[in-house]
C-alpha cells in the first residue's frame, strides 16, 4: 500500500494543487495530513476546501491551526505577537465560524494502521507540535523524543526540512512543507509511504515545483499582512 503525508501548506493553494496533481500520478492508496494547513498564507479558505475534498484517511491539527483557539485575546504585547494575530485575523476571516470548530477539534496525534504496520502521525513530535525532528537535531535527543512509542513508523512535519531516518527501530520521516520550504529548496515537499506485504516500508520525499510568481501575485493581491517578508521567505526557501 501507498500513502502521500503532507503538511505545513500554509495557506499556499498554488503549492498544494501542484502536489495534490503530483499525488495523482502516484496513485496511492490514502492521503496523510499533518496540519499547519491555513496560516500563515494568502488562500486559506481555498486550501481548507481543497484538503475537504481529497478526504483523507487521517488529517491532525499543527500549532498554527490551534492559533484559532489560542488568539482569540486581541490584547497582543510584543511585536511578534501583533504580527501572528494579523495572521490569525486575515485565515479567519477567510472561513467560517464551523470551519474554526472544526479545525480546532482536530487531534494533536494519531496512530493508523497501513499494511500491519502502525504508524503514528504527528505535526512535530510525539511530544509537542512545536518539538522538531529532522536532521539538525542530535541523534541522541531523537533517542529522547521517540522514548516510549509503540509504532513502528512516526511522520511529521513542522520544522519545514525533510527528513528520513532510523531512531531506534522506529522509522521517522519528516515530509517538509508543502507551501513554504524552509531548507533552501523553493520547491513543493511531501512524503510517501509505500508498505508491501512483508510489512518492508519505504519511504520518498518528493519535491515539486509551482508557480512562486503565482501565489505572490495572489498574496498582494489580497493584501495578505507583512507581504515583503512573506515574499523574502518563500523566494528565499527560509526564515526572515
């Protein structure tokens, strides 16, 4: 069995409708979605119809989309946190007050089951949806974050930066982010899992390319808040 594993889409529908077509020729068996799915981008209400559609078979919330139940108090001090809440008040405005319910509602985590073999999904670690696993974090804290879990398999996203390894036994792979790479990489990421009958999994990143010009235009064209940092971000592949 086959399964696309994508996240941190950020509210990014030119990003999203590139993979979801490249999903298309994969012809997998089930969608993954690890959250992170409307902030921070210019087309919230667009993606979150779009991840509506494709129904997938698990679908976790990532720590911007728990921004919805977290920002409700508009009384921000410092200046990043004036600069989140424009972000939160543009997504939520953009969707309904069910779609806000809904989202925030989401699991944190969740274990399925592929071919026999259980795989636990996650925004950034078993632990926390802000606690990164990828390749820059030392092979001994890994050791830490994975410490008592029982799948065989964990995926994640949230640090932006793909990532395939072996921590303990226990397969991790972190599939980057769909709509705002952070790794130098301009480029589309997310993951597949392929389990064959003798539960021998494989895993692939893939990277796609989409229109940056595209989804630029349509960021100023909606006036999407702190658009030059937004612009230096995504044509740059890193943080501003």
């Amino acid at each position: 069995m086959k399964y696309a594993v994508l996240g941190d889409i950020h509210g990014n529908i030119t990003a999203l409708e590139a993979v979801l077509d490249n999903i298309d020729k994969e012809e997998v068996d089930g969608v993954i979605v690890l959250g992170d799915i409307l902030m921070v981008g210019p087309a919230p209400y667009e993606v979150l119809n779009k991840i509506k559609q494709i129904n997938p078979e698990c679908w976790i919330s990532g720590n911007t989309d728990l921004w919805f139940d977290d920002m409700k108090d508009s009384s921000q001090k410092t200046e990043k946190e004036k600069e989140l809440y424009q972000y939160y008040r543009y997504a939520k405005q953009k969707i309904s007050e069910k779609d806000v319910s809904d989202l925030i509602t989401l699991p944190v985590q969740k274990a399925i089951n592929i071919n026999g073999l259980d795989v636990l999904c996650v925004h950034g670690s078993p632990r926390s949806v802000v606690e990164i696993m990828d390749h820059r974090i030392p092979y001994e804290k890994l050791e830490e974050i994975v410490a008592g879990v029982k799948e065989e398999i964990i995926v994640c996203g949230h640090s932006h930066v793909p990532f395939i390894g072996s921590i303990n036994g226990k397969y991790v792979m972190n599939t980057g982010s769909v709509g705002r790479s952070l790794d130098g990489n301009t480029s589309a990421s997310y993951g597949i899992i392929e389990i064959n009958d003798h539960k021998e999994p494989s895993f692939t990143i893939k990277r796609v390319k989409y229109s940056l010009d595209e989804n630029l235009a349509l960021a100023k064209e909606r006036d999407f808040p702190n658009f030059d940092k937004y612009r230096r971000s995504l044509v740059e592949a890193k943080n501003i």
